[in-house]
C-alpha cells in the first residue's frame, strides 16, 4: 500500500474538535439506534486474553447485547459463543437461546446492520484497519490500547471516526478511574507546584524475533492472524498473549511495553501534563552522553523520564504525587487530603470505561479517552521506541506531526502492510 498523508496538528485537532464533551452532529442511523431503554447491539472483534475479558463484562450488562463473535481461532469464537449463549440463556430462563452468530472474517460481521457497534480487542497490528473499516461500516468502536502501530495509522483512525462521525473508546481505562483522575486535577490544579518532572514506571520497547516453524493448530486462520504483518511461518509463541515473550514483545505486532503499558501510564502523564493534542519536542534515548534513561523533553521545559516511578510520579516545586493501580501517594500527605475548590480545575468523571462508552453511544457525546486523545498518547509511546531502534535523538513538531532533519526516522511514522490488506478510509 502507498504511505499514509501527513496529517498536520491543525487538521489533526478540526479533526479532533477542541474538546472531549463537544457533541456530534447526528447522522440519519443515529435516529436509529435503540432508546435509551433498549439495548445497544455489539459484535466483539478478537476473544483472545482481552477480548474474553471484556466479553465476560458486556454479557452480564443489560445495556448491551452481544450478537456477533469474530476470531480467527475457531475454538476461541466456539468458546465465545457458548459464554454468549450460557449468559442470555439463563437471563431469559431458555436454553434453546441461540443468538450468537460467529465469524472467522471481520469484514462479514461489518456487515450486519443490526449491530450498533464494536469491540476490538485483536493483536495490535490489526487495530487501525478494523477499526476504520467499523467506522466507515458505521459502528461506533471501543478499541483496545495500544491505538495504534504507528502513528500515522492513529493519525488516520482519528480521521475516520470524525469523518463517519463515530462514538470511539480508546481502551485506555486508567482514564476512568478515581484515583487517576485526582492525581491529574491535583497536578494541573497547581498542588504541587511548577510542574518540573515526570517519571512513568513501565518496560522498554519490542525487537525482532525468530522461532522455528510449528505445525498451525486445525481450526486457525494463520494467514488472517498475521494479516497486514510480515510473512512469518506458524510458531505458538509468535501468537501467544504471554506478556513474557508472545506477540507484545515483536516488533512485527506491537511496540514491547512501552506501547503496551506507556498507552496507560504514557496516557496519565500526558493528561496531568495537559498536553492531550500535543506531545513533547525531542525524545533522547538511553545511554547518551546527556540521558542515562529514555527522556522526553516538552516545549515548556517538563522532562518525562522513563522508569523511576510506580506507576506515573509528578514533581513539581512544591511537592508530588505518585498514583498507580491500587497506590495513591503525596509528599507532602496534606496535598492528597485538602479537597479541590470550585475554582480548582476538574477534569471528566467517567462513570466507568464501558459505561462511558455506551452514555456515549446513546448522548453521541465523545467520551473520556476519545480517539484522538488516544492517538496523541500512543503517539509519545511510539516515539519513544523509534528514537530507542535508532539510538539517536528525535526531534518532533507536535503541530505538523513530524519527526524533524531525520528522513530515515520519520520512516518510522508508518509501516508497508502485506497484500491485500490496507487502510480504507
């Protein structure tokens, strides 16, 4: 396929609107939907290690009904179908309840007009197609994080969902919770301070991996699973979701960590920081004669390091604050204990990840991690991992989306896709 446009940041935010609450204007399915008393219908896309997840919470809510399962592993989607089927069986005391249809090709599934959206929860390298090929199909999209496996694909995912003027998710969840929220109104609130630093606690970037050719298990579509990827032949770790060496950790499917776990924690600095929409200026990797960690340098003089933090840390003049799953933190204690004032600033209270989405479904609202918030976060985790490839010092222009003087980094913005698999916006 040929190279995706340049988006510059100005066309990036029209594209974006300047906020996260601003409403849709409503196409003619809106006025189709479900009331606020029905059911949104749902075709769930990948029920690997995610998808399941996420399927075992939507079966059991009773604003959403799972119509459609799609994997290219039979037995997950057979698996799938029975959890589907078990759950709405007993809910309505039947258990001749056959209503689950499966596929093996996402594009069928697309096709169905009884299904109001989708959850994607595939490997990495198939994010952005699927889930512009859903906007373009006219399903509003829940897609899980790492958006994106460039930047140029976030770029064009965010372009998409304005364009067919769909309600997308970004499955950033840390978005959602309390904790986090607070830490970032307690940052921009001003709390601690001129904010100075920002430590963000995850692992490093993903590499080439070679593993002997296996056997394809019956049942598997190896071609579909590897799809817009390189060729490569059939190994059980290739495509295993082991976050100790299966396809997170090859550069062929995902960035490593620091997509995987920079699109939650990368996700959080940039929302303390008030850069959702931007980015920083330079990105210098490890082991330089002036950085002895990945940092990340922003336009009004913030420093992100990576590592150094259980979770995310801001430090600021006056004080910080250290917020994780499960671990909220203060220097000085009394920061976390005074609540916010009317006149400090607060930020989206989402009732919910899942929730969130589905009020937005139903209001056509854009909800708490918005595509283009999720694109402007992958977009530091994939620049991190290209000036970390490359050994060398990134410089970046957040407002024309460029890598700047370096012909051979800004390669990096996107990646050739195998035939006959391609972006159709």
């Amino acid at each position: 396929m040929g190279r995706a446009r340049p988006v510059s940041r100005r066309q990036f935010l029209k594209r974006a609107a300047a906020t996260i609450a601003a409403p849709y204007v409503l196409s003619s399915r809106v006025w189709g939907l479900p009331s606020p008393s029905d059911r949104v219908t749902l075709g769930i896309i990948g029920v690997g290690n995610m998808g399941s997840g996420h399927l075992n919470t939507l079966v059991n809510n009773r604003d959403f009904q799972v119509l459609a399962i799609c994997d290219v592993d039979r037995t997950k989607r057979q698996k799938a179908r029975q959890t589907v089927e078990e759950a709405y069986a007993a809910e309505r005391d039947d258990r001749t309840y056959r209503g689950c249809a499966t596929y093996n090709e996402y594009e069928k599934l697309l096709t169905r007009e009884d299904i109001d959206a989708v959850l994607i929860a595939v490997p990495d390298h198939w994010h952005a197609i699927i889930a512009i090929a859903a906007c373009r199909a006219g399903k509003d999209v829940y897609c899980e994080k790492p958006l994106s496996l460039t930047i140029r694909e976030a770029d064009e995912m965010v372009a998409a969902a304005r364009r067919y003027q769909r309600v997308f998710q970004t499955g950033s969840q840390q978005r959602s919770s309390g904790n986090f929220r607070l830490a970032c109104e307690l940052v921009r609130s001003g709390r601690i301070g001129k904010l100075l630093t920002v430590n963000v606690g995850i692992g490093g970037p993903s590499g080439e991996k070679y593993l002997p050719e296996q056997p394809v298990p019956d049942g598997l579509d190896w071609n579909r699973w590897l799809g817009p990827a390189p060729w490569q032949p059939y190994n059980s770790q290739r495509c295993s979701g082991d976050y100790s060496g299966g396809w997170r950790l090859i550069r062929d499917y995902s960035g490593g960590m620091m997509t995987d776990w920079g699109a939650h924690h990368f996700d959080i600095a940039q929302w303390g920081m008030g850069m959702d929409g931007s980015g920083p200026v330079e990105v210098i990797p490890p082991n330089l004669a002036d950085a002895k960690t990945l940092t990340f340098r922003y336009a009004n003089g913030v420093l992100m390091y990576h590592g150094g933090a259980n979770g995310v840390l801001f430090t600021g003049t006056d004080g910080k604050i250290e917020v994780n799953r499960g671990h909220f933190q203060t220097w000085p204690e009394s920061i976390g204990r005074e609540p916010l004032g009317p006149n400090d600033v607060h930020l989206y209270e989402s009732p919910g990840h899942h929730q969130d989405w589905l009020d937005c479904i139903r209001s056509r609202r854009r909800p708490i991690c918005d595509v283009a918030i999720g694109a402007s976060s992958v977009t530091v985790c994939h620049l991190g991992n290209i000036a970390w490839w490359l050994g060398r010092t990134i410089r970046w222009d957040p407002d024309q989306r460029q890598i700047i003087g370096d012909p051979t980094a800004a390669r990096w913005l996107d990646r050739p896709k195998r035939a006959p698999w391609r972006l159709h916006a």
